[in-house]
C-alpha cells in the first residue's frame, strides 16, 4: 500500500490546494496593506485638516515664519550665516536729523498766536523801567475744524428794459436773466463737495451711508441714505464714467499689469437671487508700467468670459494668482504666476506642524527654496530691469529649477496638503517661471492684493449694493479714488474738481486733462505731504 507522499496524484491534489490558498492568502494580505496605506493616507488628511482649522481658529493670519534669515543653496542645503566678526571701528559722519513731531507738522498750514504783555504791565515790577523782549516760547497743538454744511442758494437775477418805445418796437418786453451754474443733478440739493464727501466717506474710509447719515443728522443736516445713493449713481452715469472709460484705455496700453478678484453681493440682479455673489475684479498697472491706475469691475459671474472681454486689446504680461480663468486669454498676453500663493501652501503646512517637527521637514525645505527667491528679489530691489533680469538668470532661476525637480521627486500623496502643493507647484510652473522673461516683473500678486483690500475693508461695513447700477457706480469709484491715492492725489479734492469741471466740459474737450496724473491739476488736489 502506497503512503500519501507517494501517491504522484495526491502528492498534485494537495500541492495545487496548497498554492491556491496561498494566492488567495496573499490577495487578502495585499488588499488589508492598500486598505491600511489608505487609511494611513486618510488619517494624515485629517491630521493636516485638523491642524488647519486649529491653526486658522487661533494663530496668527501673518505669512511670516520664523526662521526666514536662512538662506538655501541650489542643491537644497541650508547655509546658515557665519557668525559676526568684530565690527572695525569706523567714524559715520551723521545728518542732523529733524524730530518726528516737526516732520508730522511740517505739511499742516500755521495760525500764530502771540501772548503779549498789556503795554501796562511792561514796566519792571521793581523799578518801573521799560522791559524789552528776550525770547518767545513756542509749543504747538493741532486744532481740528469740523466740516460745515452750509445752504447755497442762487439768486439768478433777471432785467427788463423799462423804455415803452422799446416794448412798442419788439412787440414784447426785453428780459435778460444772469447766468447761474447748472444744477450738478437737476431738482436735486447735490453739489460737487457734497457728492465728493459722501463718496470719500464711503469708499475712502469704509463708512455705509446709514452711517453717514447718522453723521449727516447730528450736523443739522437731513439727507437719506436714498438720495445719498442716488447722488452718487447719478454722478457716475452723467459725469465720472468718462474718466473711467479713460483710464481703462490708458490701462490697456501698459505692458506690466495685475488681476485678481473677489465677491460682491448684489441684492437685485435679474436671474439670480438677493443671496448670490457677483465679482469684483481688480486689475491695476505694475511698478514697471508708465502711469498708476487701478480699476475695479463688476461682473454678475467670475466666468474667464468676463476676463478675456476685459483684456482682448491688452498686449503684454499680466501677474495673477492660479486662477484657470486667467489660463486662456488671447496669445499676445503672457500670464506670470505668483510665488506668494506658491508659498502659502508650504507655509501653511509649516505652521500647521508640531514645532519641534518644524526644522528639516519637507514643507520647511520648501519654505526655504521660495524664500530663497524673495530674499534674492530684495537685494535686486535697486537695480535697473536690465541688470534684474540677468541676475535672476544667474542666481535665482537655478534655485527654481531646484525647487521643482525636488517637488517632482518628493513622491507626496495626492490628498494630503504636501500633496496639494506639490500639485499648485507642479501645475504653475510654466506661469511662475514666466517672471525670468522680463527685468520688469514681479514674483508675486501681492501688489494686486493690497488694491483688492480697500474693497474688502469697505464691503465689511456696507456689506452688499441694492442694485447693478450701484454696484457699476462703486467700482467707478473705488477706480478713480485709489488711482488719485497711487498718484499722490486726495481723493475727496480729486473727485470734487472732477464733477466741478465735467459739468462744464463738451465731446470735443481735452478730459485727458483731467487725469491723476495731469500737470494741469489744481494744487489743492495734491495730499499735502507728497
């Protein structure tokens, strides 16, 4: 009798059972190992989620790390400053310098008031002689003059000749009325400086109108927040939109220039409900273009529609975040990404981590690479656009191409936030790497962002528009009042001149004239410390 190792065909049944239940052992061990890196996977999301939230919840809203004086080579190594030498001594020739209060005072107009003695009193209290002036002592203090509203009325006179013969001849009595300036809005109380100050409450200093008037009534004055609205579209639509479509068509002739964008809510808008939001975009000229202008648009969607009608007779390089609506615009622009949004995505996986896990980690390493390249920007500060863009080719563009074969290396999984910015890196690179084509660009947005920020500030308080037209007559007007402010202009004199003169002007006037950056722009118009 044959035992069971030596029957050929048990020996096969129990070989062949044995490797199936082998196979299926492995297929469950290889289906528990991808559940666990899953999981794994899954619970360091929600470790990075959490982290997050806590951080977002109660720290600090600054991009600033410390740590960032460290400086990185190209192969990703940390160079840390050599310790400081003794200083040699070395004689500084000082100027003198003027105080603070003195340069704080310097702008402001002077009333001199002189304390004197009465004549009486100017004998001497021991013998009666005369004294004589030794010396004045002067403080000063600052003394505010509140605005004042004042009722102007015109008078407009009207003369009739009083000779019968004349009447007899004419057939009628002659009648000259004088002329009287025009209405700004006819039937309205609206003047210039009143128009101009609820507009510089407002979109200057963030005031919503039931606010100023509030103002307005303890001053004696009685106007509602509807006429005050009213004014204001009003003034847009008759006289401040032709400065606008001016500066639009200045804006397009630049080279350099930012976008960005944020919401608005708009309560009647057709097709969509009081609760929707709308966008205001920011588009605004860069350091190295020729004039200052912001401008501000209102559009009922954030579509790339909106964008590429807005630029289609735009040529040059425009700065933006990593918008995909900026990813298709006409050929003859190039789209420079910024680093700064880079940066925050390292930046705040840096904060999020543990302190004592900070140093060496991976979103430290990638801190540094980008720091690295804005530590280099400033020391290229000074230098002309020429001299710029050859020394970001020598030393700042190996640090990016560093930045990206380690990113592409560093194997972070998709759903995790090292994940998430390795993608934003990896899917911006072509734009971020656009700024080595020019002397003359930016590395970030971040000149967009501070433009967006008044708007923010203001929508804070006010907090939506009523109506499509008031929402067109606040972008209008944030426009003319932050340009006024990049050129050096007080935006409440600014638009005041503006509706004093467009009134006036004809189709065939010189409105050019009437820019931010005009010479022929009266003197009070200027901020007085400029």
């Amino acid at each position: 009798m044959k035992t069971l190792s030596e029957s050929p065909l048990l020996g096969w049944q129990i070989e062949a059972e044995i490797t199936a239940q082998l196979e299926t052992m492995q297929e469950q061990l290889d289906k528990q190992s991808e559940l666990i890196a899953k999981q794994a996977a899954l619970i360091k999301y929600y470790e990075g989620q959490l982290l997050m939230l806590k951080r977002k919840q109660f720290g600090t809203s600054s991009e600033r790390i410390d740590g960032e004086y460290r400086q990185m080579t190209i192969l990703g190594d940390i160079e840390v400053p050599p310790p400081p030498q003794e200083a040699e001594e070395v004689t500084v020739k000082r100027k003198k310098r003027v105080g603070k209060r003195a340069e704080d005072l310097a702008s402001l107009p002077v009333v001199r008031v002189d304390h004197e003695l009465p004549k009486e009193e100017q004998g001497c209290p021991s013998c009666a002689t005369p004294m004589r002036d030794i010396g004045v002592k002067v403080r000063h203090e600052i003394e505010i003059i509140p605005a004042q509203a004042v009722v102007k009325e015109h008078a407009a006179h009207s003369y009739a000749c009083p000779r019968i013969e004349c009447q007899e001849e004419q057939g009628k009595q002659t009648i000259v009325t004088a002329n009287a300036p025009s209405p700004l809005i006819a039937g309205s109380l609206a003047t210039p400086s009143l128009v101009a100050h609820i507009a510089y409450q407002k979109y200057t200093h963030g005031l919503p109108l039931y606010r100023i008037e509030k103002g307005f009534q303890h001053d004696g004055v009685n106007i509602s927040r509807q006429c005050m609205a009213g004014w204001v579209i009003k003034s847009v639509q008759l006289y401040l939109m032709i400065i606008y479509d001016r500066l639009v068509e200045h804006f397009l002739k630049e080279t350099y220039a930012h976008s960005d964008a944020t919401t608005v809510q708009v309560l009647k808008e057709v097709g969509k409900t009081a609760q929707s939001k709308s966008t205001e975009w920011v588009h605004r000229t860069s350091g190295g273009a020729k004039r200052k202008i912001v401008l501000y648009e209102y559009t009922p969607s954030h579509s790339a529609k909106n964008v590429k009608a807005f630029f289609a007779d735009y040529n040059g390089y425009l700065h933006t975040d990593g918008h995909k609506v900026y990813h298709d615009l006409p050929p003859g622009i190039t789209v420079v990404g910024c680093w700064a949004h880079a940066r925050r995505y390292w930046e705040k996986i840096w904060k999020a981590l543990p302190e004592e896990s900070r140093n060496g980690s991976d979103a430290d390493t990638g801190l540094q690479y980008i720091n690295a390249l804005f530590k280099l920007e400033r020391n290229f500060a000074k230098l002309t656009p020429a001299e710029r863009y050859e020394k970001r080719l020598l030393e700042s563009k190996p640090i990016s191409d560093a930045f990206f074969a380690w990113v592409n290396n560093l194997g972070a999984l998709p759903k995790t936030l090292l994940g998430e910015a390795c993608t934003y890196a990896k899917n911006q690179r072509l734009y971020l790497e656009n700024v080595f084509l020019d002397g003359n660009l930016e590395l970030s947005n971040n000149r967009c962002e501070r433009s967006v920020k008044p708007f923010v500030m203001g929508r804070k308080a006010w907090l939506f528009s009523s109506t499509v037209d008031g929402a067109v007559a606040s972008s209008v007007m944030y426009s003319i009042m932050e340009t006024a402010k990049e050129n050096g202009l007080h935006p409440f004199h600014y638009v005041k001149f503006l509706l004093e003169m467009l009134p006036t002007m004809k189709s065939g006037d010189d409105f050019d004239a009437l820019l931010p950056w005009s010479k022929s722009l009266p003197v009070e118009c200027l901020v007085m410390n400029r």
